[in-house]
C-alpha cells in the first residue's frame, strides 16, 4: 500500500471492502510504503504501476536497473515503459479497477473479485446512469459480480446470463438490489468524514506528483501534491487550521506546490435534482523555500525563481477554459493566520464541477512542464504587484 500505515484509518470504506474480501485486520495484514522505508534502495527491480503510470524517485533512487513491466492505468499517458512494460494498458475507465479486472482469468477467487468490485462501485457511484462509468466498468462489473461473494445474491436468470456472456444485460446490473445495497454502504462510510481534522483530510485522498520544469535555470524537477476533499473549506478550513496544516503537510512531504481540491454539496443551496448544489473550491500553495530533487540538474532551490514559478501558476490556472476559475469571496487562506512569509497561496471556486483531479493533474502538467517563458504581469495587475 502507498500510503503510510495509520493513514488507513482514514478511508473506512476500504476497510470495509477489505473484510469483504477476509481481510480481518487489514493494518496487520498488508505491507505499507512506511515498512520499507528505511531499506534503501528499494529491496526491488522490477515494477508494476497500477493507478498511475510513471515510477516514482523513492523507487527508482539509486536502483539503476529498476524496470517497469507493467502499467494499467485510467489517467494520461505519459507514454513511458512502451518497450519494457507488457501489459500495459492505460485507456479511459471510471475506474483503475475495471482495467485490474480485465487481467483476470475466468477462475479469479470470490473473495478478490468482490474487493476489485468494491473499488468499481467506490469510484463510479455504482455504476450510476450518467456519472464516471463507462462499458469498460459496466462489463468489467458484471465480470466480477458473478463470481464474486455476492453471486448468490443476484436473480438467477441474470447470474446465468452474467455467467455465460459478462457483456450481456450491464446497462441493469445498477438496478440490482445487492448492487445498490452494496453501493450505498461503500458511500455512506466513504462519505462521513466528520471526525477528521485538517491533518486528516489533506492526507486521507492524496496523490503527488513529479514535474520537471524546464523554463527554469538548470531544468530542476519538484514536487507537486493534490489533496481532494469532500468537504467545503467553511467547514474545516477556517481560524488558520488549513494555512497551519497544509504548511506541514507540504514539509512533510517535500512539496514545492500544493493544490487542495474540495468537493462537496451545498445544502443552502438546492440544485435540479432538488439536492444540494455540487460545488468545488481549489487552495493552492507555493513554497519560497522549495525542495529540489536530487538528480534532477540542481541541487540548490535558489535554480528557482519562487515569483515565477507562482505567477505561472497562477496565470495557466486562471486562463484555463476548462476548469473556469474566479476568486473565491468568502474564503481568503492568506487573512486566517498562520500563514509563513515563505508562502504564496490562490484561493478559488471552480464553476465546471465536472473537472475532478483527474482532469486537473495533466492540466498542471501542462503549466509546469510547458518550456515557454515565464508570463509578463499585465502593469497594475496583482500579480504585478505582487512581483514588485
């Protein structure tokens, strides 16, 4: 597991879905990046990158002969690993999980094939009319659910059609009793995050990434982070907890750039399906004192200009037409308190709620990776201002 030992707790519904599968006590019973971290070069050369298509520097950090054999993936591809990596599938999906399904054989265990169609239901609302899922998950559901603990569970005659030809009858499969019923108890537990604090929630879904940036002296390489939170900043962000947590966080993690993306219902105000309107908000943050990776081309964060890497930022965010951004009005991260003179943060609402992080990441590629010159700020503007 990526993800540090005590972080588990924070995602009960894969605790759920992992004693579906009999995992009792899955903290004892799975090996955590954390248990490894002290064996230095990683104890492996051989990798295969599931969720995910690029190798991360931990691993590849002084294992010369580390090698990627495998991809299966849902985000862009960054078109790596194309004569070493055999499968490698990386192709649109609601979920990774769906492409992990593909690979298994007809005699997969009921008890794998339940926890891979827990994954399925997490990410795409259950196959829900209309949200993430594609036929790749449709099928890749009605392949698993067959075989799975929860077989029993269907009508016969759609467990025979299932059973026979997996490609058959997936557009009812969400309408199944144990489906939603199933669906429901995943959601309920993923979507009740009232006990975390601001620690909790910018680690509890996280991802990180490495971009190197080649409009910069030396073509350093840094790291970038994207926390996705299911609540709106009001509720937790305010009186300087997000400003004090997210600071550590981004030591903690070694991060130059920090975007913490929230998604989240406002039940003030009501949309056309009479529930609340989805909303999403975006925090950005910008290190001063920014970790260079070693090997990258430079060792010294002063290769860096930090006005530049900010106002890059903040402009290719702002022009993009995918996410439409504006200033947030009631939140302003820099007023809370708590904010180190070494930072620079943008706070926004994004209008096109459809855009989730898996469509921001390559977004962000793109402004950090992109070799042109560092924009000019428009005489008068803030961020000329603050430049000066």
């Amino acid at each position: 597991m990526q993800i540090e030992r005590n972080d588990l707790s924070l995602r009960a519904e894969n605790i759920y879905a992992f004693k579906l599968a009999g995992l009792d006590d899955p903290g004892n019973q799975l090996l955590f990046v954390t248990d490894l971290a002290g064996i230095k070069p990683f104890p492996s050369q051989q990798f295969a990158l599931v969720d995910h298509n690029r190798l991360g520097p931990s691993f590849a950090s002084g294992n010369p002969t580390a090698q990627v054999v495998g991809v299966v993936d849902h985000h862009e591809d960054e078109n790596l690993y194309t004569d070493t990596a055999n499968p490698r599938t990386i192709a649109p999906a609601g979920s990774c999980t769906s492409h992990v399904a593909g690979l298994c054989p007809p005699e997969v265990p009921a008890e794998l094939a339940t926890l891979l169609l827990c994954g399925i239901f997490i990410d795409t609302g259950g196959l829900k009319p209309g949200g993430k899922a594609l036929q790749v998950d449709r099928e890749a559901a009605s392949f698993l659910v067959s075989r799975s603990t929860y077989a029993n569970s269907l009508p016969p005659k759609l467990l025979t059609q299932l059973s026979n030809d997996p490609k058959s009858k997936t557009d009812i499969l969400c309408e199944v009793r144990a489906v939603k019923d199933l669906t429901n108890e995943l959601l309920t537990k993923k979507s009740d995050v009232s006990h975390l604090g601001a620690w909790d929630l910018l680690r509890r879904d996280y991802k990180e990434y490495i971009h190197k940036l080649p409009w910069a002296p030396s073509e350093p390489s840094i790291k970038v982070g994207l926390s996705t939170v299911p609540v709106g900043l009001e509720s937790w962000g305010t009186e300087g907890r997000l400003a004090k947590e997210a600071q550590s966080w981004m030591k903690h993690r070694g991060l130059s750039v920090h975007g913490v993306l929230t998604s989240f219902r406002d039940e003030r105000k009501l949309g056309k399906s009479g529930k609340g309107k989805h909303r999403r908000e975006m925090v950005w943050l910008v290190r001063k004192d920014v970790e260079i990776l070693p090997g990258s081309g430079s060792e010294m964060a002063g290769g860096l200009d930090f006005n530049d890497l900010a106002s890059r930022l903040w402009k290719g965010l702002e022009d993009s037409k995918e996410l439409k951004l504006k200033k947030h009005k009631k939140f302003d991260i820099d007023k809370e308190g708590n904010l180190s003179a070494t930072m620079k943060t943008k706070v926004y609402e994004q209008r096109n709620v459809n855009a989730t992080r898996k469509a921001i990441a390559p977004i962000l590629k793109t402004i950090l990776e992109n070799s042109t010159p560092p924009p000019l700020p428009v005489p008068g503007s803030p961020a000329a201002q603050e430049t000066k």
